[in-house]
C-alpha cells in the first residue's frame, strides 16, 4: 500500500511540476540573442554528511569579479531538475543586474526532501551546514549578505530554513510555494508523517506566534491558475498580521515552469535590490535552538545552533 500511495504521489508531482509543453496557458519565454552574455554555470559534487550522499551543486555566476558578492540560495521545486533553473531566463536577469548581481545556488536534494530533516536525511542541516558555507568559500562571496528563496517545495522550504537560521538571510522569497493547512491536506510524501509536518511546515508556527519574525522583506507570488493560491495568500495575510514585510503578487499562469521563468526577471530584482539594502549582519549567528525541527526519531540530526553557516 505504501508503494502505491508513493507511485500515485509521483504522478501526480510530476503532473504539477512538469506541466510545460503544449498544455500551458502561456507563451514560451524567449530571451534576446546575448541577453546571457558574460554569464557562466558551474557543477561540482559535495560529499553530504547530513544527506548520507554525493549531491551535485549547481552554481550561476554574474558577469564580472565575483569576490565579495553576495547569495542567493534558490531551492527548486519537487522532482525537478535543479539545473533546469539554471537556463536563459535566470542567466539573462543576472546580466542585467551588472555588479548587483549575486551568485545563485542551486543545490540538489533526493527530488523530495521539502528542504528539512526528516527520515531520509538531514536537508536542513545540509542546506546550512554544508552547501552554503561550501560555495561562500569556493568563490570569495560576502557570507553577510544572503538571500533564500525557491520554487514549489522550494519556496517552502525557504521559509522554514530562514525561521531556522534567524538573522541570517536578508530576504526570503516563496514563488508558487507548497503549502497546505492540515498534514491531512500535503502531497503524499511532502512530509513524514503528522509530527513531521507539524515540525516543519513554516504556516503553523507563524498563525500560533511560536518562532520571532523574519524581520526582512519577504515575497509571495502564485499563479491564478495555482492550487496553491489560496494557502499562499493565508501565509501572506498572517505574516502581515505579525507586522512583516510581506509583498503578495499573483500572475496569469499555474504551477508550472512557465510561469516560473516569465517571472524570474522579477525575482531577482527582488533579491538583489534586498541585498544591496542589507547592512552587515552577525557572520557567527547559528540555527536556532529549536533547529530545523527534524524527526525526533532520529534527535542527532536536529540542529542545535552547534554549526555556523559560513563567514
């Protein structure tokens, strides 16, 4: 049975995620001859203690010197390939951004990890522990001026990473996020089981005051075709009860890539210019006690503020 109720979640992510050929709404996004220009992509593989595994990191890097830049972490969406991101669109918006531009991670996970802790492996912990500190030192950036953000399961994850690593992230951005409002509700295999959803889905803790404010401009965007509409419109309504700094945009389109690359322009405009407005922040702050609430099956892949996530 369990199985079944896996293959069946499969199908039906692949039927959200992958929707993109003749099937879509809209128009193909087509980028300028040149708009890409002084751009390049780099993979190299990291050796995961936390995920148990080799894990190939995608890395988009902006025209010009690169030390001293600063982050961004772009999680992508279920089942997706992370290289996908990594095309025309999002190399074109880096261009045009000239010396504002950050470089963009795109790390890998096991196609289903939801970006946290849980039985199979640590993907919060990975996140910070392993993948950023590991790009900050490999090419010279500023570990004080970060962004998260993502995609789906991405945009999610997002959120709950930066809940975890307070005063780390100078914005955080869900595009399309994932999110539902009873464990009942998720995607069959987006989490655990009740506690692990309970644990680390990021709406729950924002709609009861348990974790502080994220403190830094913060944006949702969703499709008007998107599913997932309603519950990112509640994410963003509770997040400015709480005095945040929410934008909240919706789009023609569904979930789907089209949507996602017709609007990448604008989601790195939002990072950028959030980065350029951050001041210097604490390069030793750690994960939160709370840490990023992974299974209490297995208590040591909790984090506990014991890491740093790169100088």
């Amino acid at each position: 049975m369990l199985a079944l109720l896996a293959l069946f979640g499969v199908a039906t992510v692949l039927a959200l995620v992958l929707r993109s050929g003749s099937d879509s709404d809209l128009p193909p996004v087509t980028v300028p001859t040149g708009a890409t220009d002084g751009t390049a992509v780099r993979r190299y593989d990291l050796r995961s203690t936390s995920a148990g595994r080799r894990l190939v990191q995608t890395v988009v890097l902006p025209p010009g010197d690169l030390r001293g830049r600063p982050l961004l972490v772009f999680l992508h969406a279920r089942a997706q390939d992370p290289a996908s991101l990594a095309q025309a669109p999002l190399r074109a918006a880096l261009a045009r951004l000239g010396d504002r531009a950050p470089v963009v991670l795109l790390p890998a996970d096991d196609g289903g990890s939801y970006w946290h802790d849980r039985d199979s492996g640590s993907w919060g912990r990975y996140v910070l522990y392993e993948a950023i500190p590991t790009v900050l030192r490999r090419y010279g950036l500023d570990g004080s001026r970060m962004a998260i953000g993502g995609i789906s399961m991405g945009g999610a994850g997002a959120f709950a990473l930066a809940r975890d690593a307070p005063g780390r992230f100078c914005a955080v951005g869900g595009h399309s996020a994932a999110l539902w409002s009873a464990a009942s509700k998720a995607d069959p295999g987006a989490y655990d089981d009740a506690e692990d959803f309970a644990r680390n889905e990021p709406v729950g803790p924002v709609r009861r005051e348990e974790t502080q404010r994220y403190g830094v401009p913060l944006w949702l965007d969703v499709g008007t075709a998107d599913r997932f509409l309603p519950a990112d419109r509640e994410f963003a309504r509770l997040l400015r009860s709480r005095g945040e700094r929410v934008a909240f945009s919706t789009g023609p389109g569904g979930h789907e890539p089209r949507y996602w690359q017709r609007n990448m322009g604008r989601y790195l405009d939002f990072y950028a210019g959030a980065l350029a407005d951050c001041g210097p922040r604490d390069p030793g702050a750690a994960v939160s006690r709370r840490g990023s609430r992974g299974s209490g099956r297995r208590a040591s892949r909790r984090l506990t503020g014991g890491g740093t996530l790169g100088q």
